[in-house]
C-alpha cells in the first residue's frame, strides 16, 4: 500500500547461524542485520520495564524478599527472550524458556510455603530445586516445545488454584470487599494472558496468510499482525498483574491491610501495592529492611 514502508528482502545474518529449534511466524533479517525479529525482541520492553518497575516498588515498600526475587526472574526472562528473538541462538532460547519455569517455581514457593515452619519451606524449596532441575534437563534432552509449553502451563494453574484457595478459605470470612477486588485482578490478568495465548496460536495457525497480508500492507501496519508479540505484551502485563496479585494477597494474609493497599485506579492502569500514607514512615520501625515482618497478631516473623 501506498502509505506502508515495503518489506525488506533478508539481509546478512549478523549473528551468525540459527541454532534455536523454534523460529516464529515474524520473517527473519528483513529490517536490519543486527535483529533476526524485530517486533518480537522489542516487544519484550514490556517485560523489562515492569521487571524494573516491580524491583524498585519491592525495594521501596519493603515487600517480602521473595517477591523481589520473582521480580527478578520476571526480568531475567525479559532479557532472555529479548536476546533469543535478536539472536535465534539455543542459549538465549533456554534462558528466554527455563526463566519462565524458574520464575514459576519461585511462586510455587510463596504460595504452598506460607504459613508453614521453616523445615517445611527447606524441604519444599529442595523439592521445587529438584522439579525444576528435572525439567531443565529433559528439555534439554528433548528439545521439544510443546514439553516445555506444557511444563510450564502445569506449574503455573497449580500455583493459581492455589493462590485462589489461599484467598477464599482464610481472607473471604473477614475481608470480602478486598477478596471481590482481587478475583477483579485475577480475571482481568488471565483475560490478558489468555487473549495473547490465542493471537500466538492464530500466527501460528494462518502463519503464511499473515506474512502475505504484512507485506501486502507494509510497515508499520504489518506490525499490528505480529501474534507472537502480541503474546509478549499481553502476557507480560498479565503476569505482572499476578504478582502483584500475589504480593497483595500476602500483605493481607499477614494482617497487614491496615500498613498497605492496593492502588489501581484504571483497568488499564498498573497495579501497585505501596504502604498507605501516613503509616509506617519509618520502615525500621515496622520491621521493613531488617528481614522480619508483623504477623497477624502482631508477632515478628522472619520473611519469606
């Protein structure tokens, strides 16, 4: 179209060979030679600016040190995907996939270790160690996606039912108002996630009607029809959502609600959990920074 920039033939692998097993719907090379798929690396911004976003908010309100470190894998698996996408190389690949099962894990261990004795959180962070280990080496083994895309969606309804069952048997009796605004949260994070699982599948399925309608169109506007990044925005902002979810369902599982909130005043809107104004200026005073935290009868706990 007149009004579109004509696609590019593939230009010098600047990277040298493709050595992932999977190569996605977005033609390769066709923009610049240091990028084999431009709208699929940066659309991965997302996942580095919530990461950050969400490591600087776990520092400033003191959240559980677990959070952190999921914020943490949050963004490593942003880099990774970020450096798989430019690169095609299998090293990026399983730092872009393995990341996603790590990260998981770690929720794993917030989730089904909380209110439990701290041998009980050893052992079921040996147990998560020794699950994530075995999928990382029979994926290795394999070299089989669908594996790890089914590894990785095992692990992940797991850990929401229990996050759900969490929120309904110990916070729905006292706090209803506060548990009606998360199942809020939860629904509008998996209709994210979902809405990008189903654009990634469609640029799987029409892949070459897609490529024809792209160049057909031109760019930018072929760029609207890249599915995979699609998949990265949505499910970027949607894990984002459940994080944060989590970090909210914590705070009130240790009867913190009066130190914290919730503050998300758009649908389209970040959410953040922060302390409310006017409490607990002083973080050494509550206990944030110096490794412990208020259970919800006041007693002092070590963090997560």
């Amino acid at each position: 179209m007149w009004w579109g920039i004509p696609y590019g033939l593939e230009k010098v692998h600047r990277w040298g060979p493709e050595t992932a097993t999977l190569n996605w719907c977005e033609e390769d090379y066709y923009l610049t030679t240091y990028c084999a798929e431009i709208i699929n690396t940066l659309t991965n911004g997302m996942f580095i600016y919530l990461g950050w976003k969400g490591l600087r908010n776990c520092i400033s309100e003191g959240h559980d040190r677990i959070f952190l470190i999921t914020f943490l894998g949050y963004l490593l698996v942003g880099c990774g995907s970020f450096l798989f996408h430019a690169t095609l190389w299998y090293s990026m690949q399983l730092v872009d996939e393995l990341s996603m099962i790590y990260t998981t894990c770690l929720m794993c261990w917030a989730t089904f270790g909380y209110g439990h004795t701290p041998t009980i959180q050893t052992l079921l962070g040996l147990l998560l160690l020794t699950i994530a280990g075995s999928i990382t080496l029979i994926y290795h083994h394999l070299q089989d996606p669908v594996f790890h895309q089914n590894a990785y969606a095992l692990l992940t309804t797991i850990v929401l039912f229990r996050s759900w069952y969490l929120m309904e048997t110990r916070l729905r009796s006292t706090q209803s108002a506060t548990v009606t605004r998360m199942w809020t949260m939860v629904r509008y994070g998996l209709s994210f996630f979902l809405s990008g699982f189903l654009l990634w599948n469609a640029d799987n399925a029409y892949c070459s009607q897609l490529r024809l309608a792209r160049r057909e169109v031109g760019m930018p506007w072929g760029w609207l029809l890249e599915g995979h990044g699609w998949w990265h925005l949505l499910t970027g902002w949607g894990a984002y959502y459940y994080i944060v979810y989590g970090i909210w369902l914590r705070s009130c599982l240790d009867g913190r609600q009066g130190e914290y909130e919730c503050i998300w005043e758009r649908v389209w809107s970040l959410p953040v959990v922060r302390r409310r104004k006017g409490l607990a200026v002083n973080a050494k005073a509550n206990g944030v920074g110096n490794g412990v935290s208020t259970g919800p009868n006041g007693e002092v706990k070590k963090k997560a």
